[in-house]
C-alpha cells in the first residue's frame, strides 16, 4: 500500500499540488477505503516521508510543492477575464457546440498566470471542423488564443467520445475524473465516465456512472460538405505547424509535444 500512496503523491507532486485525502482517495490505484488512507498518511507522517498541510492536504517530503493552497476559477487580469467569458459566452451561443471543459492543471489548481487554459471542445456530429474554425476564429478575434488564454487542444465529435484504445491510460484517466465542465448541452460530463469505463480499471475508488441517457445526433447530408471546406482550410496550417499527433474523423489530439509521453519517461503514467 505504500507503494500505491508513494505513486499517487508522486504524481501530483510532479505538478508541485498537494492533493487532499478525497483526491487521493479517487486516484488510488487498488480499492481502499478512505479510513485506510488516512491511517496510511499517518504512518508515513510519523515515519517522515509525508508532510500534512492545511485543509487536510499532503505531499511527500522529497518533492517540493506550493506554499498556497491552489483555488478553482479564472483569476486574471480584469480585462483577460472580460474577453475569456465573452469567447465563452460566444461558444455556450454556438450551436456547433455540445459541450466545453477545462482540462489540465487549471481544472485542479485554477487559472495561474502565465498559463493558458486548456479547453476540450465536444461538437456536433459532422461538425467537428466548422466547431473548430469557429473555436479558434473567436479566440483569435478576442486575442485571447495561446499563452495567458486558451489553448484549443481536443475536439470530439458527440457521437464518438470513446478515448482511443492507445491513449487509454492513467495519465488520460487522471484529466477525465478531474475535468471541470463549463458548458454541458446534454449531460456529457456524465456521458464521458460512462462511455469511459475503462478509467476503473486504473482508479477502482472513483465514482462511477452508471448510466447516459443522451441519444445520438444525426444532420442533413449537406453539412458534411459544409465541413469538409472547413477541414480543407485548416488540416493544411495543422500539418505545417506540425501540431496533430492524432487526427480522426470523429477526433482531434492538436498538441504541439505530447506531455503525455514526457510523464510516461518519468514513470508517472501507467
């Protein structure tokens, strides 16, 4: 079991955030209970290992973590905070789009500056090329696209949320549980974790979804065309800025490097 408590510490440790006794509870990777884990941190605090913060906190005492306790919200300058719940206003107005959430550290720490905000789009179906020209349209109008922004990194289409067999790991778990949904047309937060089974297998202690009750999405032939000019436009600036590492008809992974490989080489991804 220390092994097990050493391997979730370790790994919000490398993002320097203490996570407290329900967090690390959810991201156990055996089944336990939470009396057990606190009785585990217990011990390890005795034996000096972990270190308890306020609010029930924790982190082991080889890794450097932060002074302040991390606080949900976008907590920018005034007017970057204006311009980002206009482009979210303008997306939650789109009917391309079904469903926005905020990935990353900023679903877990909040908004910190200097860092953009990672955004994973769910579109309507045969649509995923217009809901991204759209996206990126508006964030670039607003100038709020990149460093302090938004960074537009995951679009699905809504009738293919299922995470590719490849790129089902713990890494990819730990950003379903802890994603903070911001505009959901349709119960998709729920729809993820259920379509999603596969995380249990990684985290037996979260909390399961047992049932979606949203229904598939189907549009008139034409908007397939609609989408296909859109596609043209933007796969071609995609592939010169050698930013897709995965590109489907139903999905798009737009990474410029895949921080997901970077933990695999640490060891924090299983």
């Amino acid at each position: 079991m220390r092994k097990n408590l050493f391997t979730v510490l370790n790994y919000f440790g490398y993002f320097s955030y203490p996570p407290s006794l329900l967090e690390i509870h959810r991201y156990f990777p055996v089944k336990i209970t939470l009396r057990q884990i606190h009785q585990l941190l217990l011990d390890e605090a005795q034996r000096g290992t972990v270190v308890s913060m306020s609010k029930n906190r924790y982190f082991r005492l080889s890794q450097k973590a932060s002074n302040t306790l991390p606080q949900y919200g976008i907590q920018q300058e005034k007017q970057l905070e204006k311009r980002i719940g206009w482009y979210l206003a303008l997306l939650k107005a789109c009917p391309c789009v079904r469903f926005v959430g905020i990935t990353g550290s900023s679903a877990v720490e909040g908004y910190k500056k200097g860092k953009d905000i990672d955004i994973f789009i769910i579109a309507r179906h045969r649509l995923l090329w217009t809901t991204r020209f759209f996206s990126v349209l508006c964030a670039k109008l607003l100038s709020i696209r990149g460093r302090e922004g938004v960074c537009l990194n995951l679009f699905f289409d809504e009738d293919d949320i299922l995470i590719p067999q490849k790129k089902q790991n713990s890494y990819i778990g730990h950003e379903l549980l802890q994603m903070k949904p911001i505009i959901d047309k349709g119960n998709f937060a729920s729809k993820l974790l259920f379509i999603n089974k596969w995380i249990y297998s990684y985290f037996p202690n979260a909390p399961k979804q047992t049932r979606s009750n949203i229904s598939s999405c189907t549009k008139p032939s034409v908007l397939q065309g609609i989408d296909s000019f859109f596609k043209s436009i933007q796969i071609s600036v995609i592939r010169r800025n050698k930013t897709g590492f995965l590109i489907t008809d139903s999905q798009l992974w737009l990474f410029k490097s895949d921080f997901e490989k970077k933990l695999k080489r640490k060891g924090l991804v299983i």
